[in-house]
C-alpha cells in the first residue's frame, strides 16, 4: 500500500514506528551511497528519489516524536548530497527538508551558511529559500510561482548587462535560477529553448563585440518573452552538420594536433603533485584562441560560442597567471573529450549550455586591486607633467604611446654623445612612462628592463668621455626592448635576454667610479653634481635598487657654499633611499615602480643655495620626530628643513644653506 | 589569356584558418600563397600585392613579423585579430600595420578593409 493513498493519521504508533524505521533507513541508505560514490557524480537520481520520499514522509510525521535526531544525521549529509551539477534535483531535496522540519515544528532552522560553498550552492539555497517563502511547493501551482520569479531574474540580468564590467559569476548564477526555475515550471518548450539562449545571454553580456545590435536585440527580446511565459517555438535541434568536405579534412587533422597537445598538458598535470599549481601553457591558450573561429566555419555555433567564452575565462588565467582551479580542469577534461568532428552529432544545446553555465560560475576573480587610479610622473611632453590613469585604462594608454620607442629609434641617434642628446630627453620620457606603467599593470620584466635602460640614459647623459659613449649597448638596450614589448602585446611570454641586461650592468659597474676617487672637473659645482651621481649609483647598487637620480641647476652655485651643500645633500639622499626601501611594500601596493626617481633642484639665492629634492609618486611626509632627527644629521648651517606633499606628484625637501 | 591574379599572402599557421582566409582572399580576385609565420624569407618573391599576418601562431610574433615586413614591402599588411581587444589596433598600427581587421569579420568587411588600403 503506498502511503500516499493513507490518511493523515498521525497518532498510529505502528504507523509513526514505520515512518521512523524510513527516515532512519533513508539516512543510512544515504550516508553509504556517498561513501561508495567518490567522486559524488550521478548521485542526482537518488537526490530525487529522497526529495520524494521525505515529502511523502512528512505528513506522516506527529510532533515531537524523537525524530529530529535522524534530521539532524541528514543534515549532516546535505552538504556532500548538494549537486550543483543537478540543480532541480538539489533545490527538491532541500524543499523536502524544508517540510520536513516544519512538520517536526523544530524551533532551529535548517543552517544553509554551512552549505555556502560555492556559487552554485549559494544560489540553489537562495533559491530554495524563495520558493519556500512563496509557499508550499505541494500546494503551489509551478508556473503561477515561476513566471514572477523568472521576470525578477531578468530584471536583474539586466542591471547585471548595464554594468562595464559585468561578473560572469553573477550572470551564471543567475542563468543557473533560470534554468533551475524553468525545469520547476512544467514547460518543455521554454526549456530547450533556454538552453541556446542562455549561452547568447551571457555572450551577449560579456562579449558584446562579438554581436550586432540587432542579435542582442532579438536576444533580449527572447527572454523578455520567455520570462512573460509566451512559448517560445524553439524546440532542441541536433548540431546542424557542415558538407565542407576538404575544410572538415582540414580541421580534423589540426584537431588530431590539438588532442595531442592537450594529452600531453595532461600528462604533465596528473605527474605532478596534487597540491602543485597548474598554470595554462602558451600552446594551450593558442588553440583556444582558434579554436572558435574553427568551429564557428563547421557550423557549429553553440559550441562556437562556447568556446567562445572558454577561451576568455582562460585568459583571464593567463592575463593574472593564476593557476587553474581542480574543478575548472575537470570541466576542460569533459570538454576537450568531445574536441573530434565525431562527437559533434551529439553535443546538444543542453549540454553546451549545461557547460556553459558551469564555466560561468567557476569563471575566476582577478586579484583585487588596491587602487583605481594610478598617478604617473612626468609622463607629458617635456617629462616633468604628472598624470593620473585609471587602472582599467592603462593597456589601452600605453598601446597608444611610445611613439618614439617603438618606431624612430634609430642607430644613427647613438652615433656620438652630441646626436645623442638631442633625442635622450624625448627618450626617457617615453622610459618613465612605460616603466610606470608595467608596473601599474605588474608586467615586472618590462619594468625591470626599463629600470636599467634608464640607468644607462642617466649614465651615459652624465659624465661620458666620447670614446666611453655606450652606443652600442643603447642600441641594442632599445631594440631589445621593442621585441619584449611586442611579445608582452601578443600575450606571449617575454623572456629578458640575460647576456646584454648583464652587458649593461657590467658597463654600469665599470663607469661608476669609487667614492675614495674624487670626480676631475675642473668647475667645482659639476664637479660636485659628478660626485652626488657617484655616490647615488653607489647607494643604489649597494642596496640593489634601481634609481633614477636627475639635477636642475638654473646658475652657477657660490663656491663656498658647496662643500656644506655636498654633505647635506649626501645625508639626505641616504635618508631617502633608505627610507624608500622602507617604503617598498607600500609603494607595491600603490602599483607603483621599484625604482625611486629623485629630482635635485639647485637654485643660487641671495642668502646661499636653495635646494629641493623631489621624491616622485611618494605622498606621505616625515613625522617630526623623523624630521627632527633628520635635521641632526644636517650640517649646522642648514636652514629651514621643510617636507611638503603634493597629491601625484610627490614630496620634497626644501632647505636653504 | 585573363591577366595573373594579384598575389596575397598569408602568414598563418592554423591550417583551417589559413584554408578560409584564402577561400576569402581568392574571392576577392586573389592568388594566394600562405606562409608558416616562424619561417620568413625576407624579401618576399615574388612581390606581393597584400600581406596578411595572423595576431599570434605557434612560434611567431604577428607584431615582431609586421616590423620586418614593413621594411621589406610597402604593399598593404593587415593584421588579423581575435583576441578581441582594442589594444591590437593601436600596436598593430606601430608595429606596421595598414590595417587591423579583428575577428569575426564577413568577406564585405575583408574586401572592404583591402580596398581601402589599395587605393591608398
């Protein structure tokens, strides 16, 4: 007899004794599928026929009958029954507990924080929660209660596509209440039609360029359809098929190169060991770039688009190098498997969109950036401007400069130190920007390069006997630089070319000369600016930290002065340095460049010298006490030791001696 | 005896890709020569009439290539992209692009961006 057909009786104790021994069977019958089932796939099948079952049950159950101990076993159970893979399933699962606890009367509610795990299960157990606030799903009318809530989803996708920068995970979670709800609501059509629609949807929201306005308009319109419950005719189709013969032979064989490519990314992923990160190799990434416009010539537009959006949630990996996620991999191990011209038949809109949805919801966050604008020194014509750069921005401003770097250097500009000069200014300007920049966007190579390339400008600017002029080193120094940035904007992986970055470091070593050593010039004010670059590059070496050292001199400075200058200048450089170093945590956080630029300003005046070093991209001044004991290490005839601030550009040091 | 066709060629190491771009490139009135992209002989013979350089392939830079073709031949080069960023026009062009033509484009658009560079 089956317990449907009874009465609600509820104070049988036969009865209730049978209904208890069901519960308590259930629970064991649960608890050893899952300890036989590892992985938990294909288990949806007994989540439905639990779900049924525990409804039944419910209206079986008196109060207070010492059955909430088996509740609470199965509660224990839900967190490894829940399967986002098999929405519908999971959602009447935990209806069915929802009834059964509110039979029981438990003053506890069921804890669904515990269940958070993922996205997916986040909006199952939302959705769960919604479903239940309407009403009991035995006594509800599926469609009545789906229509409201579908029309609500759309509302929100559409506040989600209105968005410059829309989460995938938000719109697969969304789709995924769609979907859940359509198979809730008893309407065949409008779930095949779901299928192909949800991956246009989320294309259309993520991918707008690759769709005119009028397919986002009938895509929208669709929806906007489907969510006011007019059919929508599209019944699931099977893949159109492709009579291209030679363009099929031709794909195929490129696809056999692929399998073999992913076999062996494969096998290097399952040799090593499980808690090594996996990271998306170049090859990998490449055949995915492809892979959509292949498909989408073999008629295959669902799986198209599909890889499509694969290709993007990869790049998001390889633009971050993150590694990939355990359950990423799986759903790239499923889908791989059907990358033959023979399983395509087979692929229906259900699947890919079954896939699609998974990607979305597994789709990565890129890394949390601490700043939104990123402030750029002396990045204008001229190099003494200041700018500040939206983050997002960044890529886009830097393919639209270097102008110069990319495109007019030439050998004849390093020919002697004269020629030289009249093109070093325009140079290093585009130097520092770039260097702010592959900072700003942590592509360390370039900046790094760029560091000593600057170096080697300063250096060379400076103090140069013509036969020591480095043209050579220049030379190759800026065409080295072109080929990395040229593999940086085509996202392979740029390798710096050790021997001339060492070439360069040991021409660097060998012009700098020891402190002990006093600088020749005859004018002793360049002969002490020699001296203040010497002992910079000394520091900066010794601390194994580029840095950018540059001096402004309106006039001859009183040579009497110059001595007590040197020292005070000395002490404070050190200070700065120091303290840059410090700093450089924060200054990483800022996405600002390792290497500190500083700016010496001498000025004469009336009553000495004025100076004013300037700390660029550096915003926070000394607290007193620094600045007290900072002034003690000053010569006595320092006057007036300020630090001021200034938003983007930096801070300085004046003093007058 | 019709007049030889002009000759394009292509720099593209995906044999399916490579195999529609010249179906494209033949419509348009096009011989077509496909090149593999990490084994350029410089200058090209015979001289081309268009060059088309796919973004990235298996051992080669599109961009890197554009530099040494831009100094070999003043014909059109077009760049094709897919990887769907605005960036690629920008350095395209500084790499020595006439044009970048970005992924998914119809045959109109490929004319028409080859056209335009012909007459100028």
């Amino acid at each position: 007899m089956s317990m449907a057909m009874l009465a609600p009786v509820a104070a049988e104790p036969a009865l209730i004794h049978s209904v208890a021994t069901s519960l308590q069977q259930l629970v064991v019958g649960l608890e050893r599928v899952l300890k036989v089932r590892k992985p938990r796939a294909g288990a949806a099948a007994e989540l439905a026929r639990v779900g049924s079952t525990l409804q039944q049950l419910q209206q079986w159950l008196p109060q207070g009958h010492g059955l909430q101990l088996q509740l609470v076993k199965l509660h224990k159970l839900l967190p490894a029954l829940l399967q986002p893979q098999a929405p519908a399933a999971t959602v009447r699962l935990l209806a069915a507990v929802y009834e059964l606890q509110r039979s029981l009367q438990l003053v506890e509610p069921v804890d669904l924080a515990g269940y958070k795990s993922s996205a997916a299960v986040t909006a199952l157990v939302s959705l769960t929660q919604l479903w239940h606030w309407q009403q009991s799903v035995a006594n509800t009318k599926a469609d009545a209660l789906v229509q409201p809530l579908l029309s609500s989803l759309l509302q929100q996708l559409v506040a989600v596509a209105r968005k410059s920068a829309p989460a995938a995970t938000e719109i697969g979670k969304l789709l995924l209440q769609m979907q859940t709800l359509l198979e809730f609501g008893d309407n065949a059509e409008q779930q095949s039609a779901f299928g192909e629609l949800a991956q246009a949807l989320s294309l259309a929201i993520m991918q707008p360029y690759l769709f005119n306005d009028d397919e986002r308009i009938v895509c929208w319109r669709s929806l906007w359809r489907m969510s006011q419950r007019q059919h929508e005719p599209a019944a699931e189709q099977p893949a159109p098929v492709c009579h291209d013969l030679e363009l099929l032979q031709v794909m195929q064989l490129e696809l056999g190169r692929y399998r073999w490519q992913w076999q062996m990314f494969l096998q290097q992923v399952d040799a090593r060991p499980a808690a090594e990160p996996v990271f998306l190799t170049y090859p990998l990434m490449l055949l995915h770039y492809r892979l959509p416009w292949m498909l989408a010539a073999a008629q295959q537009r669902g799986f198209a688009q599909l890889c499509q959006l694969w290709y993007q949630c990869l790049m998001v990996h390889w633009q971050h190098r993150l590694p990939l996620d355990k359950d990423l991999l799986l759903l790239w191990r499923e889908l791989m498997a059907v990358l033959d011209l023979s399983q395509w038949f087979a692929l229906s809109p259900t699947q890919t969109s079954r896939w699609h949805l998974q990607m979305l919801l597994l789709w990565p966050s890129p890394p949390t950036q601490p700043v939104e604008q990123v402030a750029f020194h002396g990045v204008r014509e001229g190099g003494d401007e200041d700018e500040a750069i939206p983050l997002a921005g960044i890529p886009e401003r830097m393919s639209r400069s270097f102008g110069i770097l990319t495109e007019q250097v030439k050998r004849e500009w390093f020919a002697d130190a004269g020629v030289y000069a009249l093109h070093a200014k325009a140079l290093t300007t585009e130097l520092h920007l770039l260097e702010q920049g592959a900072a700003a966007i942590k592509l360390p190579v370039i900046e790094n390069f760029c560091s000593l390339l600057l170096a080697l400008h300063q250096k060379a600017r400076n103090v140069m006997p013509p036969q020591q002029f480095p043209a050579e080193l220049l030379l190759r120094g800026h065409q080295h630089l072109r080929d990395l940035l040229d593999e940086v904007s085509a996202w392979q992986q740029s390798v710096p070319d050790m021997q001339l970055m060492n070439a360069i470091k040991q021409w660097l070593l060998a012009s700098a000369r020891p402190l002990s050593q006093a600088a020749t010039a005859a004018d002793p004010t360049t002969a002490m600016l020699e001296r203040l670059h010497d002992f910079v590059a000394l520091l900066a070496s010794f601390v194994e930290q580029p840095l950018h050292f540059s001096v402004e001199l309106t006039k001859a400075l009183p040579a009497s002065q110059l001595s007590l200058c040197e020292a005070a200048l000395i002490a404070l450089l050190r200070f700065m340095v120091l303290e840059q170093i410090n700093n450089m945590p924060l200054r990483r956080q800022a996405l600002k460049p390792l290497a500190a630029t500083l700016v010496l300003k001498l000025e004469a005046v009336e009553d000495g010298i004025a100076v004013e070093i300037t700390e660029a991209g550096v915003e926070t001044a000394p607290d007193a006490q620094t600045l007290k004991r900072l002034r003690h290490k000053l010569p006595d005839t320092v006057q007036r030791l300020y630090c001021s601030t200034q938003p983007r550009r930096g801070r300085s040091f004046r003093f007058i001696i | 005896m019709s007049e030889p066709r002009p000759l394009a060629v292509i720099f593209e190491d995906s044999a399916t890709l490579a195999l529609l771009m010249t179906r494209a490139l033949h419509e348009l009135g096009f011989a077509v020569q496909v090149c593999d992209p990490a084994a350029v002989n410089l200058p090209l013979q015979p001289e081309p009439a268009l060059i088309c350089v796919e973004l990235l392939s298996s051992n080669s830079n599109g961009f890197k290539l554009l530099r040494q073709l831009a100094l070999h031949h003043g014909c059109p080069r077009v760049l094709v992209s897919a990887s769907g960023r605005s960036t690629d026009q920008h350095w395209g062009r500084r790499a020595g692009a006439t044009a970048v033509l970005m992924r998914p484009f119809t045959l109109k658009q490929l004319q028409g961006c080859v056209m335009k560079e012909q007459m100028l």
